[in-house]
C-alpha cells in the first residue's frame, strides 16, 4: 500500500486502486430508481463516506463489511467533508494487506519503549517484594504483547496502538525526574503504581480491527481487573519464593490502582489515602490531559479557526495558535 | 452481669458494681486544685460520661483504657445528657464478662439465621456453576465465621453483630417473593449477587471490641475484596472440578458487585448494566434504608419532638408518629 | 388490518395496501425538479420515513397529517435504517382502523389487570379511612377510566396504554409480599400509596394519538396534581361520612406521593421522612429501573451487539447477553 | 417590662427582677457535691444560658419550661459569650407578660402593612378571574390572621413576626414598579402569584411560643399546600359565581407557586416555564437575599471584624464596612 | 435592500435580485453526475441551506464565502423546514449593502437609549469616586462606541446589536425604582456596578460581520476584562485628580463585577459579599432570563404547539399561550 | 527563647518564664463564686487553652489580647488535649521577642529559596517577552519582600511563612525537569505562568500575627489580583521598551492564572485552555496535594491510629503507614 491515507485526501483527487477496511455499506434507490451503494470506508487516518452510483445487488453482495477491499474512486466535497465516488472496484489480496495501517498507531517504535519502561522498572525499584510483584507483570509474556500494543483509551487520549505503552512510559520518565524531590515519598511504589494503574486496559478495551470496550472490560472495568490481576500475581510470587506476600505491599500497590481516578464521579471506588497515591493521580491526569490538549490541536482540521471544537471532557475549546505569535484577535 | 444496661439508666439512678468497657479516661484538676477523673464507660447499649472527685493518679492508673472495670456510682443529669459519678470500682473478673454484653448485636438468632440463609442458597440456586461458586463461600469457614458476626456497617442502618447476615438473609427473603415475578430476571444470579454483594465487609470492618474500619478496608473497600474473592473462588472451583470455570458466569456475578452501590458519588467503580443488578441494587437500598428509618426512630430519645433528629444521610427528618392515629400537629 | 407492523418490515419487501397513521408529509424538488413526498409513517411498533416520487401538489394535499391512510409500496435500506418507497395510496375506512394498532399498548389484559388491583386494594387495606380515601379513587369512573388506559411514561419503562396500571398492579403485588417482612410498616399505607403515587399521570400525560405531556401536565407536574387530588377525594369522604376526615391519613398518603420521586434534582418537593414513603421510593424505583432494563434489552434491533445503546437515565448500556451462556467476549 | 432585652446585656450588669422565657433547665452537681442549676433564658432578641449556685430539687421544679418566670442576678462572660447568674427568681404575672416581647416581630406596622398589599391587590389586579382568585384569599379571615403574624421563616431572612407580610408587600411594591417595564409580561399573573407563593407558609410554620416547623409542613411543604389551596378556593369562587373557574387561570398561579424555588435542589418541583413565574422566582430571591445580607450585618456582634461569620446558604462571608468609606484592610 | 427578509419567506415565493450573506458554499456531484452547488445564505432574521443546480466549477469559485452576492430563485420547503433553489446570481454593489441588515439589531433606538444611560449616570451618581470612576468609562469614546454596538451575548438573550446597551440601561431604570425601597442599600454603587458588570464583553466579543467569542475573551472572559478595565480607568482618575483613588471604592465596584455570576460553575471566581453585590446578582438575571423566555416565545416557529423547544440553559421547555385566555389543553 | 514549644509540651510538664502570644482571654467565675482566667496561648506550633485559678479582675486586665507575656505553669490533659494551668505571670520585653516563633515558617531558607527562582527564571526563561514581564515582578522590591514572607495558603498544604516561595520555587523545579519531555510545549510561558500563578496570595492573606484573608483578598480573590498586577507590568514593560507589549504574550500569561484552578467549583473563571495552561493546573495540584498528605502525616499526633483525621478537602482520611512495613491491620 502506498503512503497515501485517508486523511491526506483532496476534493478533486482520483485514487486508484486503493484498499480501505470497509466499515459499513448500504444498497440504496437513487430518485430515478436506480440503485447505488453507501459505503464507508477507513484506514488508520481516517473516515470516509462513499458512494457507487449504478449498482447493483451482485456488487453490493461482494463488498465485505469488515474486510477489505481495493477501490477506484475521486474525492469531492459534500457538505463540507469529503466524501470518495467509486468507480472500479476488486479483491483485495490479503497477503498485501498490512493491518497496522488500518489502526491509528504511535509514531514511536514500540520496541524501545518497552525495553526502557523494563529497564526502568528493573533497575530503579529497590524493595524486593515490589519488584518481585513488577517482575510477575513483566514475566507474563501474553499479557506484555497486549500491553505493547494496547491504546490507552477508544478515543479522547493516546487512542492509537501502542498509546498505553508510551502513556505508562512517559508518566516513569516524568516520576524519575520529579518524585526524587520529595524525599518521603517511596519511588519504588510510585513506578509500580504507574506501571500498573492502567493495565486492566488490556483486557478492558479491544483492538484487532477496531477499539471497543470489552464484555469484560464494561462489565467490570479496567481498575477492578488491575486489582485483580495484582492479587493473582501476588500469590504466583508466594508459589515461587515459598513464602507469604506481604499483605502491606500488596494493599499500598492495590490502593494506588483503586484511587488513581482521584474523584467518585470518575469511576474511582477510592479516594487518594496516601501521598503516594495522590502523586501517582496527578501524574496521570498531567501526561493524559496535556497530550489531550497536544492531540486535539493536531487532529484539528479547521485552518480559519483560532481554536479547536469544544471538547466536553475538558468543556472548553482549546486554542491552537501560536501564543508567543502575534496571532491573536483582539476583539477590538 | 444483670440485665441493666446504660440504655436504661434514669438520672439519680444507683448502680451497683457494675462492669463496664472503659473506651477513654483523663486525670485533670478541679478548680481547688483537687484531682478528678474524667471518663467514657460503655456497653453493647450506649456510652456514658462518668467522672470520679477526689480521684488520685494511683487510681487513674488502675484503670484499663479499653479494658473491662466493675463501678459503683449514680447517675444524673448534665446538660440534658445522662452521666455518671463514679464512687468505687474494682477489677472486673475476665470469666464474668461476656464481650457480646458491649457491642450491640441482632436480636435475632445467629444460628437460625444462618442455617435459613445455607438453605436458600442451595436449595434455590438451581445452574451448577453459580452453585459451585457459593457453595465455595459457603465452605470456608473461616470467612463464614466471620459473616456470621460482622455488622453491616459502623453506623447507620443494621450497625450490629449479626447485622450483615440479618441484612443478607432479609435480602434474599425478599428476592424469593420478588423475582418470581419478573420471569427474565435470572433468580439464581440475584441470590448468589446478593449473598456476597456485601460480603466484603467481614474484612472491610474490624468488629472485635468496637466497630471501625481495618486498613484493608479503608484502602480498598468491600467492594473490591468481594470481586477479588469471588475470582479466588472460580479458581477453587477450578482446581475441584478441573475444569475452567465459566467466565461470564463469574463477571455477571462480579459485576453485580461492583454496581452494586449504583451511583458514582457512592463509590460505585461501575453502575448496573444488566437487569440482575439493578434489582440487587435497589432491594439492597429497600431493605437498608427502610431499616435507617426504623432504627432512627426506635433509637430516638426525644420524647416531646415528632421528629427524629436530621439525618444527613437522608437529607431529613424522619417523623415518628403513628400516621393513622391522631397525634399530627397541623399548625393550625 | 393484517398483523404486520412496521417493527417487522424486511429490506426488499412489497407492503400492500396498509392503513398507516401519518405523523409528517413534505413537499420537496428533486435535484431534476420534479416534485417528490417525504413523508413520516407510523403504528404501534415504530415509525418509518417514507418517499413518493414523481408526486404531485394534489397528492400532497390529499394526505392528511395526523390522520389514517392506505399505502403500497416496498421497504428497503437507507443509511442503515429502513425506509418505504411508496407507490400508491388511497383513503383508509374509518371502520377498517383500530386506534390500539397505532399506539403501543400493554401486551396483558386490562381488564384482568385492573380486576387484581381492586381486588388488592379492597381486601387488603385494613384501616377505614385509608380505605375510605382508596374507595373514593375507585369509584371516580372517568378518572379509573383514563387510568387503565394511560402509559406510565412517554419513553423509559411502561411507555404504552396500559402501563400505568400494569407498573401500578406491579408495585401491589410486590408490597404484598415484600411489606410483611416488615412488620413495623403499615401496609395499608404502602399500598395506598403504590395506588396513588403517578395517579396523575392520567392527566400529566395525552395518550389519544401520541404520548406527550399536557399543558396542565408540564405546568404543574403528577406530583402535584395527586396531592390536590388527594385534598378533593378526603373532602369528599367528609362529605359521604359526615364526619371530619382525619388529617393525619391524609397527609401521610400525601407525604409518599410528593416524596416518592427520592431526589430533589428529580423533581421531589419533599424527601422520604416515614418508612412507608421510603419503601414505597425504593419499590417503584425497583420495578421502573428493572422494567427499563429489560425493554431496553427486548427493543434493541442491533443482533451483532452485545450491548444496547448508551442510554442517559442510568448512565450505562445494558448488557444484552444470557449471563449464564458462554457468548461473553472475554477481549482476550 | 422594661425596655431591657437580653441583646443589650453588658458582661458586669445587674439585672432586677426581669420576666424571661424559660426555654430549658437541667439540675447537675458540682465537683463538690452541691446541686446547682443550669438553663436557657430567652426574649425575643437573644438566648442566654443561665447558672443558679447552691439550688435545691425544690427551687428546680418550681421553674416551668417553655414559661415565664422573674429573675434577678448578673450578667458576665463565659468562653466569650455572655451567661447569666441567677440570684433570685419568682413567679410571673401572667397580666404582665406581653408575649411580642418573647419572639422577634417585624418593627414596621402590621395592620399598615396588610392594608397597603389589600389595597395593591385589588386596586391593580385587573383581570376578573385572578381578581375572585385573589379576593378568595384575602377574604379568608383565619388565613389572614395567620398570614400577618407568620415569619418568612424559621431563621435565615424575615425570621420574626409579620416577616411573612412584609416580605410579601415588598415584593408587590418592587413588582409594580418593574413589571410595567416589560410590557409583554402580565402584572396581574405578578401580584397574584408573588402574593400566594409562599402563604403556605402559614401552615408549614409554628409561631406562637417559637418558630419551627409544623408537622403538616415538614411533611409536605408550604409550596404544595398553597398549590392545593388555590385548588380549593377556585371551587369556592366556582360555588359563588356558579360557573367554572377558568382552568388556564388556575394552572397559570399554581405554575408560579411550584416553580417559584426555581432549582430542582431547593426543593422546586417544576422549573419556572412562563415569563411571569420566572420573574416571580427572581424577584423573590432579590428581596430574600438582599435582607438575608442586610440582617447578617445587623445581627453581627463582633466589632473587630470586617466580615459576619461563614453563612453555609450563601456559600461567603459578609462585608460589613461601609464601602465608599476609607475602613478598608488592604493588607498591604 | 427591500425589507423583504429571510425569515418572511414563504414556500412557493419567488425572490428577485435579493443581496444575502453567503455563510457557507460547497460544489457537489448529483447522482447522475452533473454538479450542484449547496451554500447558506443568511440575512439578520434567519440562515437559509441554497442550492443550485447545473452549476458549474467557475460559478463555484465567483461565489465569495463571508462576503454579499445578489441571488434569485424560490423557495421552498425541504423537510420541514425552507430552502432556497438559486436560479441566477450576481455581484453585490457594496453601496448598495447595509451591514446592518445582516446582523440582528435591537429594535430600539440606540442613541436614545444611550442618551437616558448617560443621564442616569451623571445624574444619579452622588458620591464624587464613584462618579469619576463612571465617568472615565463614560468619556473613553472608543470603549462607548463599541458598548453602543455590542450585543450581550452570541445567542440567548439580547443577542443582537445594541443588545448590551438594551440590557444594561434596562438594569439601570429597575435600580432606580427598586433600590430606594432598601435604605440601607448604596445606589450609587448598585448603579456603577449595573453599567460596569458585562462591559466587558464589549471585547469579550466579536460582533462585526458574526457573533463570536474573541481571542481574549475565550483566554479572559468579560469578569476579568472588566475588573482590569476598572484599574486602569482608577489609575486614570488618578492622573487627572493628582490623589489616591479610594481602594475600598475601587473594590466595592470590582468585587460586585467578579461575583455577579453568582455562583462558581458560571464562571464567578467570587460570590456576591455585598448587599449591593447580591442585588446586582439578581436584578441582572430577572432582566437577563425574563428577556430569554420572552424571546424563545418570540422566536419559535412552531405554530402548533403550545411550548416552545426544551431550552438547556433553563432545563425546561417555555409555555407560550396567553395563560388568562382559554387555549390550554387540560389532558382530559 | 528557649527552643521548648508548644508542640512539645507534656502532660505533667512543669513550664518556666516562657513568652506566649495571647490570642484571647476571659474572665469567669467558678461555682463557688471566686473569678478566674480563661486564655488561648499561642506560637508557631501550636496553641493551648489556659485557665488561671484564684484570678482578679486587674491581673485580667493587665494581660494584653494579640501580645505577648511571660507565663509560669504547669501542663495537664483535659478531655485528651492539654491544657495550662498558669501559676504566674510578668511583662514580656519586646526585644527578647522573636516574631517569627509565633507564626509557623518553613525549615527552609528563604534566601536560598529566592535566589535559586530568580536564577531558574532569568536564566531559563528565552523569549524577550515574557522575560521582561518576569522581570519587571523580579523587580518590584515591595512585592517580592511579601512574596518571600506569605504562606500559601491560611491552612492546609503550605500554610507557613515562606510557604509561597517554597510551593512556588518547588513547581519551577519540577517543570524544569518534566516540560522537556514534551517538546510542544513552551517552557517560557509555564515558568512565568507558575511563578505568577499564586502571587496574588501576597495581598489576599494578611501574615503579620496571624494568617488571615484581607478585605482586597476576600472580595477579589488572588487569581484576579495577579490578573490586574500582569496588566499593570505589561505596561509597565510598555514604558520601558517605548514598544507595545504584545497582546498575546500578555494574554498567554493570564490565561494560565484565570485557569489555573482547573474546575468552575474552585473559583476559576476560565477552564484551562492552552497546553501549557493545563500543565501549570495539574503541576500546582500534584505540589500542593502531595504536600497536604505529607503535612496531614506529620502534623498528626493521635500515635495509636494509622489513620489521620477525616479532611474534608481531600475527602478521606490519610494513611500513615509505612506501607513498606510490616505495620497494617489486615482485619482478620
């Protein structure tokens, strides 16, 4: 596939032969009564409507919805947004076909991240009970595959693969640089904390061919499976070292996962009851909710505007221009 | 011990070697310089204040903080309060005491209560996996030990040993007469999510002198060591029958759980999403509100109001009267 | 009118001659201008939007907004939702239309149903006034009238003629078995108040051809109109009797209507102060939210989910799935 | 009785033989064993708490609570707040007794004041139909007796006799001065509505020997009994004038009434949905608030402070200084 | 321009040479492959969807988005509500275009209206601080040009041009009644801090060719413009008096600005302190929401229903009949 | 003065000559009619109540309210807190007073702690722009000495002399390390925003004898201060340079301070709207948080709970424990 997306398309533009994941399709009669399919079309950039005028049931029967399949097509406006006209379409050839570009994806290798998020955690954490229960995360290779490539949300923030991974990297690297300068606070459960605050994500949210809650992840959440897999972990480190887990360690780490929300209306079933926790709540929403800002100004397509669409999660516009710039309208 | 307790104290009432649980005491000086002994008796009824003229740092030693003592004294008024003039005491002999004599507990019998309970559950519950899955609860003893005595709560409504079970048991009486009426609703996933919709709060709560939260409660909550001892158990079923246990059985059982308290603000990590919690959810809130407002009223003291105090927990008064008799004022 | 309904229709199929009621018709140009009818149709099952082509002005105006027609035409796919191509039409025989096939309508007997709950409210209150007040209820002909024929919600839980009455029974039946598992609440005060707590609903709500709130509805709401209603038949038990009406009845029936929605932000003037309010607040709750769940899960057209829609009253989806199977999507 | 009130005490004074309220008594020991007596003494500017040295069972039963009994002694200061030393005490002359002296009253003129609002409404009420309305109000004897002696409220604004009418006539007299502003809004719909939203009041309150809240009232609240009333006085004019009282009138007042609160959080059970009800609200809040202030001010009795205490209903302080005025802290 | 305008089109009319705003345009593909241009049009009563078929990529690009073209063609109506079908177009003489035809304006005559505030003002205003302070807004003429324009908000009410003079002198001519009837009240500020409270928004703001939110104002908002505004013009009058300005009097009005929102989730970083705060609180929402119902009653254009659309900002739908007549539908 | 302080006092303990700052005083009689002393002791690091036996009016007199004297006596426990009984007293000689025992203050140095955020601003800080703006703060000799002496808050997090510089200072070095890690973000605007953000507390708390809000801070509050103080810079900056200060440098600041509390309910006007805006929110709560659990745990002094008290800004109690340990209450 070429380096062509969705998102780069132009009013006007032909593209030719082109796979897409078809997301969803529609046989319609146009006014005159002929038939014409209603399609949309995705890859990791974008959406797309479509439309195929002159169709007929045998072709509308051959698309897959959820599959993919290569178009022929131009690209026009329609109200405001671009919509693709088919014009040729055929069987995509699965062995041509790479997933990843139908996922949006980090931009940064996954590869490294990992590496250095383990060399993090195994060589700052001290206490051995903590890095004995770190340890029991990073030995469990199924689970470390999700956790390589699971997003960190469906949408809002890092919503791309591999958008946990490098969330739960960057919050380590912040709390390397900032938790040495509160000398009471313990380093060791504060990695431990961020390592696996999010964790149950992996099982909570799907993301094969699109990002959705699972049964599981809706019926319990991602904070409960943490705490979860954290007892479950706790007890694979008993059958190992022969000897009871203690009970305090385990808590401090299940504590921060229950209260890392920070508020009740959020989900939290807990309050922040130790500065631990409450450093590890607000390292979070700090990495979460600048990348939100980051994200929402670079997904913005709108040049006329001074300022993005309003987001409810954070119920304000966020504003896009350069502030040191003179670019602001002053209203007067 | 005889059968008075504070509760039945009258204001110049004698009371004679009677043994009481000591839960605070202070030495301070009168205003001639004299030294008394400022105090908090209590039994499974009420606490009183009592104090002791004339005292000396000898005796102030003498008494055990949190340990049991016999007093002589009499009781009076002190702003519309009750307490008590302390004019002997002596050391309480351990094999007179009966610890069930200071902490409140259910009128009704344990016993009963929960031979009734075991039937419900294994005669009703009818799908082999949920059966196996509180049959497990059902036979740890140590953990039913527990159930047997744990209160439901610290304060509020069924505050007592034997609360939780009387609470439990109440709920699934209840769900016998109920469910049958809504034939969709699934009664043994009702039952099963009601026997250990609270079951957390055997190690939630400490209840062995006095009613308080352990620091495994207060960091995690009941909620979450329900749902991670109901994991625990599939697993010992797992172990028993060799084979997997059903994961949807476990998280609609689970889910229960965690939407149990059904809104955010009240600590609820997910609200009811399948129709078995949501009826769990509001005969759990049946059964303990109803029960607050008879225990508001029964523990009410005021004899001249209508009305108990404000509660905040309900956001009002709760009026005491009988409603069909003719005891209203109308204001007019 | 033949036992198909709209809620039935498949893609492709050719509908003959059905009664529809009209809900909207617009005159639109098409892109070659000639005239085309968007029209809106309805039963009791659902509403479809509807096309003419090559309509006509007087086609148009023939088509009465509000009113009853008959139509030909076939049923296809439009954006994911079906839409029907009409092809011809006529005027319908009044004769021919049963109005109960344009309104959803409770799916048990009214008769059956509203037999049951006098029989309940006549055997099984006790007290002479409360049954008294009850009876007034019961013989208002036109008012029993409306009430066995009122939905007990435009949307939500029991939004269909006949809903007031079967969520009403419901309650009864529930208290009559749940109430003496208390024995400290008066029943005949519950039960008066299941009968009377949405009474006035009846008027609140029009339910001729469409369910929507009433002027006297939106002003003042079935709280209120209960409670006066409540003033008017005491007043005409005093007149019946004799004999002053005693007050404190009266006001305790009030008490649980304006006290029965629980929550201020939901329109409660007054918050549940007797344990009767608060049983009979929980036991609707109970019944509502429940009820909700399952209609929620019987109407949902959507087969490949295995969730409803997001629905904002309780602030989750439902989970569709029999629990208890093994079609649980683990995200594993 | 003299002029003397308990607001005017100075720590040091010597007070002869002045009649109280007895609003509470207690008879305790002191660390000495003697019996001294403690109590609440009270006019209709304060509360005070009283001690009685060297008192006897006997001098303690001849003091009748919530009656009026002489007293000598003198006035100090205790944790900073003043307390009386009884010296002497007797019984009261009945004749004597001027029950106005004993709970705070409005110091404008009552019967000035209803004369003016009589007047008001039925010289600028146009409409025929508020007008019978209204005139079946003012032509309720008892009501009105009740009408012009209820407070506005328990404590907060117009917490003392005639607060309800005053109150009510200043509202009337803002309202004939701003309504004619808007031309489109309907003054009679104003007066009526300002004039009847809180004459439930009279009901929901007791105010003979104190203010509190009447069981009727605390059950159902002044906005519902006034709802129910205006029901009961159109059927009065419907019996006078024998036709039926037009029911958009009726709904159109009672509108006012239920919505008047104007949150769902203070209790309002329908939001304000006409231009008239939604002046209604706001106006009453400007007078309440506005003497809520005003009095916070007044009744403050620390000097050193530029600010009255923290009032929970208005969520602030409140400044006292005269603003224009050069008192101000600029903490610089 | 005639004053034929948008929001008197009927279906069916045809509009000759009429000058709009063309808001928005795009050139699409008709299903059988010709082009059709789709545009807004917008006059100051309404927007219009426009489409024109047979178009052509050059005729797209003569059409000027944000600027004004002469259109003819008809209209008529396209699911419910108008459209405008283009059949010819041409170039707009700017001369002939009044901007003001474009923008809602107030129906009042601005200068007169400005005329009466400054007289207000000047006249009534008696403490020489405030009345500098006023007077330095007063007579900075930029500032007074851009507050005789502005409108007082981008939608709800007073949204139009002239809007915050209408609103603003509205508030004045209710103080002037109103206040005199509270003494203790200081008109003086209540005055400064009616005419100052939204004078930021005259910046807040954009209002020349649209209503929007500007750079600053979105960054800032109007509370803070305003309060900044107040130092500067008291720093102003200190340059010209060569004395202090009064800190208590500059605070006095800034502190009525920042808390005239009135609570915090309107943005007000403080709460009215002040009893002329807490008036200007009120009196600004009675003028404020009274004006916003009678302007959803003004506006709605749905002839049959009694109640305008559900309103969000005050959470009800808005009752439109004339309450005295005898248009309301009782539900029964 | 010696180092003993109040903190430090133990039941028993025998006090000799030591300076006090006396908060307040009464005088009282006891019950059996002699007077005596009633006072509020005060330093840094804590206060105690003190009653002086056997007093006269003149020795009352002779002690001065908000100064300080020598005090001789001894301490005891009253209802588990201490209390001093004072056995003598004498003038305290001003100049062996040190102010700063009275007020708590950091451990920190404050010079330090100056030179170290001068350093960090003037060098790291690179636009032109907002380093004139910085230091033209840096400059003002008057505010930066209150900035070097306020506490940050009157209680909770940094409620000690210094506590700005400190809380301040400490936010500079945690974005010194972590703003880097996102390189979008301009690290000139979030160090002048933190700096500036709580500046406005040097004039919203008075910190002379006592922490206390002042009259400016109570009605403005210190985000509105510090919003006026970077106007009157820029153009103070504007007088310097003879050029315009950019508007959207200017702005960019602010917004951080209207901001900067995140949430409506905290008094921000404005929601964080810039990236660097969001960051300076969630920095200030991660510093002053964390800071408030630590304080909660050291300034705790019941040794037998792991628990501190309930705090209702946190809404929970704190954990004490060292989680690490061995230390936790497992409940069972």
């Amino acid at each position: 596939m070429s380096n062509l997306f969705i998102a780069d398309f132009q009013p006007g533009q032909q593209i030719e032969d082109k796979v897409f994941l078809v997301k969803q399709k529609d046989l319609r009669t146009t006014t005159n009564g002929s038939l014409y399919i209603h399609a949309v079309l995705m890859d990791k950039t974008a959406q797309i409507p479509a439309r195929m005028w002159q169709a007929t049931q045998k072709i509308y029967e051959f698309i897959p919805t959820g599959g993919f399949m290569r178009f022929t097509g131009r690209c026009e406006n329609y109200k405001g947004n671009p919509q693709f006209i088919i014009t040729g379409l055929g069987e995509a050839d699965p062995a041509s076909v790479d997933p990843s570009d139908f996922l949006p994806c980090t931009d940064r290798n996954i590869d490294e991240m990992f590496t250095r998020l383990r060399a993090i955690l195994t060589t700052e954490i001290k206490n051995a009970d903590v890095k004995r229960l770190v340890d029991a995360f990073l030995d469990d290779e199924a689970l470390m595959r999700r956790f390589r490539r699971a997003p960190a949300a469906v949408q809002l923030h890092h919503a791309y693969l591999g958008g946990l991974l490098q969330h739960t990297l960057s919050l380590l690297e912040i709390a390397l640089r900032v938790i040495p300068l509160y000398p009471k606070l313990n380093l060791d459960l504060v990695l431990a904390g961020l390592f696996l605050h999010d964790i149950g994500k992996t099982a909570e949210l799907g993301y094969e061919t699109s990002f959705h809650y699972t049964d599981q992840g809706q019926l319990l959440g991602h904070v409960t499976l943490a705490t979860i897999w954290i007892d479950e972990k706790a007890r694979h480190v008993e059958a190992q070292t022969g000897e009871a887990f203690p009970e305090g360690v385990k808590w401090a780490v299940q504590h921060i996962v229950v209260s890392h929300h920070g508020r009740y209306e959020f989900g939290a079933p807990k309050l922040p009851a130790s500065p631990e926790a409450m450093a590890v709540h607000y390292l979070d929403n700090l990495d979460a909710k600048v990348n939100l800002l980051l994200e929402q100004i670079a997904g913005d397509r709108d040049p006329e505007s001074h300022w993005t669409r309003y987001n409810p999660g954070i119920e304000t516009k966020v504003f896009k221009m350069d502030m040191l710039g003179n670019q602001i309208d002053s209203g007067v």
